[in-house]
C-alpha cells in the first residue's frame, strides 16, 4: 500500500516498531546501523539461547520487511553519506537524543534543506524539549514516567510492568500514525516536517484516562492484583480455573450488565447460587453500591461465589461457555495455548520465514491488519548486519565498488 | 500564515464504539478530519458509562474517557434498528471516504451494512472493521474488550510476580495498542486509493495488532519452544532494575542501571562509591547474579527520602530512574505540561473536562484540540441538513419516525 515510499531507518530499540509497520504496508524501509550492528542486536532472548548479533529474538520481531546497511554518523563521510541517503527519502525516522542528530548536521532543519518534502520523525522519551528532555530512560522509567505503571500489580507489592518492554513500541506505532499524518499532508503542500514523539505521552494512553482522574473528580484507581480498585470497590478481571486463570469483564451498567446477567443465570443453573442472587439488578448494580443500597459485603459474597463456580472448570470449558453464551470470559494464555489458537489457525495468521543465514525457517506473528487491496506480505526476514551495503551504496546511490571497499576498511560502513 | 489542518480534506463516517476504535479516528480529529460518529441513544457507547467521570452521580456526558476519545468529532444519533436508519447510513457512506466500525460481524450485516452493501453504493469505499477477533474464523463473532483478548493473547501471564497469580496490565490493555494500528490502516488506505483509484475492506482484530507487542515473547515460542513465565520488575540486562519503595504510603521510584557507568553513579548517588569496585557488582552480569543483596541496598536508600528527590538526585547523574507517577503528579507534571498534554475544554454541564492533547507534535501542521466529544444528538441538524442536504419536512419525518433516538 505504501510501496512508492523510502524510509530510512535510523532508530536504536526506542523506535524500531515504526519502520517495520511501514515495511508491513509495503514501503521500502532502510535500516541504517552503525558498523557491527545495532545494540538492539543485543537483546535477549535469541535463537537457540545464544548471543549472536543475527539471532536477537528483539531484533527479529521489529525488523522484518527492512533491508539493512551500516554506516558510522559520527565520521564525516559517514554523514555526507547519510545526507546523500536523506535527500531521496520520503521518511526518516530517529530515536537518538533530542539533539543528537542536529549537533552531527542530521537534524530536521539540515537535512529538509536539501530534501524539503522529507517528513522526518523523531522518537524520544520525553519529547524534543522541556524540563525533562534530557531524562535518562528504560522501559519500566517510561511505564512509570506514563501512569501506567502504579496502575498494576499486586497491592501488597511494588507496582509491576509487563515483561516484554512495551514503552518504546506505544510510541513507536504512535510514531507511524504521526508520519502518515505529515505525509498525508504533504500531498497537498509537497512540503514535509518534523513530527515529535514522546513516549511518556504516548504511554499514558495505556492508562484508560485515568492519568485525569485527579482533575475531574474524587474517585481514583488503586491497583491490586488481576483487577482495579475504585473507591471501596474491588473489581476482578482474573479468576480461578482448574487449570489456570480466566479473565472476566464482570462489570455493570446499561453496557456490561447484560453479560453479568448471563453469566450469573449460568452459575445459577450449575447450583452455584440461588435465585435471588441471580435475579440481582445487574444493570443498576454500580448505583446500588455506591449509594450503600447494597452492602460491599454482598458484592464480596458474589464474586467469592462466581470464584468457587469459575475453579470447577476448565479454560477451555470456560471460553466454550463464553462463546455459546455470550459472556465476557477468556483464558490467560502462555504464548504455547497462543501458538496452538484455533482462531488464529483457521485465519492462517502465522507466517513462516526463512532464514537461509541459519537453513532453518521460523513462524512469526502474521499481519495486523488483512485487506481486500495490497494485502501485508512478509518480503523480507529481517536483515543481518550490513546484508544491503552493496546493494544500496553501489547498486542505488552509485559508489564504485572500490569506494565502498575503501569504507568499510576505514569502518565507516 | 498557518498551513490548513493536516487531514482537512478526510471524510469518516465512525460507527465505532469503546476505545480501540474511537481513539483512532480521534487521532484523526485532532488534525482535522471530520468525523461524524454515529450512535444511538438507544444503546450507548460503553465508554460513557465508564470514569472518570466529570459529575457524580454520571450521566452519559460525565464520562472524562468517553469525551478524551470522542473529542473535536460531530454526532449523528440514530437508531439503527430502525429500518429508515440505513437510507441516511448509505447517505452518508456516499459522502464519506472512510466508515469504520467495530461491531462483531453479525451487527453490520444484520442492519445490511457490509461492505458489499457499502461497495454497492460506493465503489471506491475504504471501509475499516475492527472488533477483538476478526471477521472469520470460529471466534469472529466473539464480543468482548481489550482485557480479554489481553488475557487470551498473552499479556496477563507475563505480568506479575512468579509465587503469584497473574497481576495483569491495567484495564483493557489491548484496547490501548490497536488505536494506532487503526489509524495507520486508514491513512495507509487512502494514499493506496489516491494512488490507483481502489477502496478496500481492512479486518483488524485487536487481538492479532496487539500481539506485536509481545513479538519477542512469541518468537521465544516458535524459535526456542521456550514459554516466558512471570519474572517482577527484573530484566535480562539490566541490576539493579526495579520499583522500590519510597516515603510515605504506597510511594516508590523506578530505577533501571543498565551499565557499568550508570552503576558507579548511582553508587555515588547512594553514598557509597566503593560499590562499583565490589566483586559482586562490578558488571552486569555479576549484578544480575547479586540482585536480591542489590535490591535491599537500594531500598534502604529510596526508603530514607521521598520519591521525587531520588528521582532528582540519580537523573542529576543520568541514572535512569522516575518516580512511578499518580494521576495528580501526572496532571501537574511540567514536562506533560509543557506539552500541552492535560487540556481543559468547556463542559456542557460540569463546567470543564479535562482531556489529553495529541501525543505528538507535528512542526508545520500541530493538532487543534478545542473541543470535548459531542453530546448526543448535537449535530444532527447540521449533518443532516449541511452535509447531506435533507430538506427540513425529511428531517421532520425521521425525528417523528424515533430514527434520530
């Protein structure tokens, strides 16, 4: 959908999810590297356990459908190099330092000179400016920085983040809908400009606007495990299983009562409670508990109750009932039940890549969206170190073979 | 001289409801698309129903969610149920280059709104359905929110501490993911038709989008037959890496030391330099190998004072660290603030809403968030009449008929 478009690639791990998802819509993504590789190379968990800058699982996941040149942008040919690449691009994508680009003569403002439809976007933690731009960051800084963070985990321990780093990939995808924005735009002025991502900002969006709650009113969400807690009240979202844990939406109101309805007429059925319990205004019931109509207690009574019935099933039997019934309930998958999904098998969503580097092919998660026109196609596996030097500098930007010996003696690529 | 808004020229009729949908074409909005969302007082958005809320006890414009994810957009109340509903639906399909909806698949082709029945009046229609599962497969018709196909995809198993039961990320997470992949699909959509003339069906499940995010995780599992498990606050390549306590009540502070530099300045910060030349904690693997006799070391620094100065002292050293920020330190943050993240608009009734702004900045073309979500029914006149040219005797005719309910 995208494949008239260059993009050049220059982010470290902070951004590598924005390029690949113009790549996934056909465009053709550049990976520029620093000679030996990018550090993302060298994040866990790699193929076969190993630490190998072509086999880091990271880098894998983020980097398919690019291909990949070095390049050192802290030489001087390194940056006239880099000009030459900038001033045929369409996009251009950074995750540095605010700054760091412009003191080596890479900033928006030099680089839209010589290519002013370029659309150059710019990934940081904090954003470009202000009082915490120069932050040093991680994952689990950023989830904090964003409100997301106190929001989860067990009430009696430190809040707690999901372990595979999700900061980054908010802002990165966040990143991609910014630089179509410019782009769009640019159809009708044929000028780019710089697009400012901050991933603090695109990581409070991870907390359901509840970062607002201070200002709108007095009732605030405390954190507590598998659930949420408002006010007096303690809302559950992962229940017991025989065999694991489920996650139900048992909420109420004119949206979800219906369900908590439904579910509750099978408890009943099943001889879990009686009927009065079943027959309870599931639609009212969060007026009932805040106007103290219905005592908290009882609340706790029926959600020990609905625990009790939840322990004597299975997952599968669980998910069974949700489906033929219409209830909220799913189970908490290891990514082994995900591998094994029926749902995603009759979609056909796993694509198998081949790797000829390792002789092996693997399954990678399939496209995220489907589509009736120029559907996403995995083109490329992602690229091993340097894999597009020649291609790409003598192939497309027109180096002499010799030039780009005489470079990569010098390391420059 | 200001440039005109980015998406001036883009057209969405938005059928979409709860946040994965809506918190796509509000991106949209922000950079001036016109979105009509369309909705029926009848059955109301989800969202309206869920807090914040701006007045206790909420009425279905209380809701600071519903307005965060529905702001600068026009609003069509309509019944669908009703059958003179689909004439002004098809209206409206006409004029818009995009309808998106994310119903389960049933809904749209019960009220004869697939998108053969949009095609057919509207050839080049891009048309963006996006619900938890897809549109095919055994659980295409499978409703539910971004805390269950969170749970199903693999979030939850992965957050939390390894003696407990899964704590899980916050709410609806995947609901959080898929907005940007919406957005991008649209966009992506409507240079593919610029470019060769052709509209499109785009199926986005929220679950497949979301599943990105645990890529490595899953990768794990296809390359290495290996299942990650539930490991706390700890990293592969980072010790110290954790959320310590601070003073006060439930107060802590996020720090990450991620390399030896990092280390010999937060045992500076901590007062004892001799740290970096410890055997234990000289590298990061012998950190990594030390964790627990690290984590108390740090502890007993962070506890000694509060969250926000052990922030200032180890960020003063580049050591990344952050205080793990609440609502009121976030909405008095002066980095958000200089962002322009938290916005006050006027409220129809409660006085003023607080929403967020973009989450981005755009140089030459920036957002324009001034107004909070629609109040039901409060455009119908102006998209009835202005956008589709309804005469006032037709508009009559369908607000008698219950059609605008």
């Amino acid at each position: 959908m995208l494949s008239p478009y260059r993009v050049l690639d220059l982010t470290t791990e902070r951004g590598l999810l924005c390029g690949q998802i113009l790549g996934d819509l056909g465009a053709d993504v550049v990976k520029v590297e620093p000679p030996g590789g990018s550090a993302a190379r060298r994040l866990a968990p790699f193929a076969g356990g190993e630490p190998h800058p072509d086999r880091s699982l990271t880098w894998w996941a983020f980097n398919r459908n690019k291909r990949g040149i070095t390049l050192d942008l802290d030489t001087d040919d390194g940056r006239a190099l880099m000009r030459r690449l900038a001033a045929r691009a369409d996009f251009l994508i950074e995750s540095d330092a605010p700054g760091a680009h412009a003191v080596r003569g890479l900033g928006y403002e030099a680089l839209a000179a010589a290519n002013p439809a370029l659309v150059y976007v710019s990934i940081s933690p904090f954003g470009q400016d202000g009082p915490k731009a120069g932050y040093a960051d991680t994952d689990l800084v950023m989830m904090a920085a964003g409100g997301p963070l106190l929001l989860a985990g067990d009430e009696d321990r430190p809040p707690v983040r999901v372990s595979v780093p999700q900061a980054y990939l908010h802002a990165a995808a966040e990143a991609a809908v910014a630089a179509l924005i410019a782009h769009h735009e640019r159809q009708r002025s044929g000028r780019g400009q710089h697009v400012d991502v901050s991933v603090q900002q695109a990581v409070a969006f991870a907390t359901q606007s509840t970062i607002l709650a201070a200002e709108a009113g007095p009732l605030a969400f405390t954190r507590i495990a598998g659930g949420a807690r408002l006010g007096p009240l303690t809302g559950r979202f992962v229940w017991p299983a025989r065999d694991g844990h489920v996650s139900i939406t048992l909420l109420f109101g004119s949206s979800f009562g219906k369900f908590t309805r439904r579910l509750m007429e099978w408890v009943h059925a099943e001889g879990f409670c009686d009927a009065a319990t079943r027959d309870k205004d599931w639609i009212g019931y969060f007026d009932l508990l805040f106007s103290g109509a219905e005592p908290v207690e009882e609340y706790e009574r029926v959600k020990a109750t609905l625990a009790r019935f939840t322990a004597t099933k299975t997952k599968r039997e669980l998910f069974a009932a949700a489906q033929a019934r219409g209830l909220l309930i799913a189970p908490v998958a290891t990514t082994a039940e995900l591998v094994a999904s029926e749902q995603l098998a009759a979609r056909d969503y796993w694509r198998t890549v081949a790797h000829p580097e390792l002789g092996r092919a693997f399954l990678y998660p399939g496209p995220f969206a489907r589509t009736t026109a120029a559907p996403i196609a995995y083109r490329r596996r992602p690229p091993t170190v340097g894999e597009h030097n020649e291609e790409i500098y003598v192939g497309e930007l027109g180096l002499a073979p010799e030039e780009l010996a005489a470079l990569r003696a010098r390391r420059i690529v | 001289v200001t440039a005109p808004a980015a998406l001036a020229d883009v057209k969405i009729l938005d059928l979409m409801w709860a946040i994965a949908g809506p918190g796509a074409t509000r991106m949209l909005a922000d950079y001036g698309a016109t979105v009509v969302r369309v909705e029926s007082s009848q059955r109301f958005d989800v969202c309206r129903t869920v807090g914040p809320f701006v007045e206790l006890p909420p009425g279905p414009e209380s809701s600071v969610l519903f307005h965060n994810l529905n702001a600068g957009k026009l609003m069509l109340t309509l019944d669908l149920a009703k059958p003179e509903a689909r004439d002004v639906m098809l209206d409206l399909v006409r004029w818009a280059d995009v309808v998106t909806e994310s119903f389960t698949p049933k809904t749209m082709r019960a009220w004869g709104l697939d998108y053969e029945a949009l095609r057919a009046v509207r050839p080049d229609v891009i048309m963006l359905s996006t619900c938890l599962m897809g549109q095919t497969g055994p659980l295409a018709d499978y409703a539910g929110f971004g805390n269950l196909a969170a749970a199903v995809t693999g979030f939850y198993e992965i957050c939390g501490w390894p003696d407990r039961d899964p704590a899980g990320p916050f709410g609806a997470y995947t609901d959080y993911i898929a907005p940007r992949f919406n957005a991008v699909m649209i966009l992506a959509a409507l240079d593919h038709r610029r470019r060769t003339g052709e509209g499109q069906h785009i199926d986005l499940a929220q679950a497949e989008a979301a599943m990105h995010f645990l890529a490595p995780a899953i990768l794990d599992q296809t390359v290495n037959a290996r299942t990650q498990g539930r490991i706390g606050n700890r990293d592969p390549h980072a010790a110290p890496h954790g959320v310590y306590p601070a003073a006060g009540a439930d107060r802590w502070v996020a720090i990450a030391v991620t390399d030896d530099g990092e280390f010999a300045a937060l045992a500076d910060v901590l007062g004892r330099p001799e740290l970096a030349a410890d055997a234990r904690f000289a590298t990061t693997a012998a950190r990594l190998a030390h964790q627990e006799a690290l984590d108390e070391i740090v502890a007993a620094w962070t506890r000694a004072r509060d969250a926000a100065e052990s922030e200032r002292l180890l960020q003063a050293r580049r050591v990344p660290a952050s205080v793990v920020q609440s609502s009121r330190e976030l909405c008095d943050d002066p980095q958000l603030a200089h962002r322009g993240h938290v916005v006050k608009l006027a409220h129809p009734t409660a006085g003023t809403t607080p929403i967020e702004g973009s989450r981005f900045v755009l140089s030459r073309t920036p957002a324009r968030v001034a107004d909070t979500a629609p109040t039901l029914g409060r455009d119908n006149q102006y998209v009835l009449e202005t956008i589709l040219g309804y005469d006032a005797e037709r508009i009559a005719a369908l607000a008698v008929a219950g059609v605008l309910a």
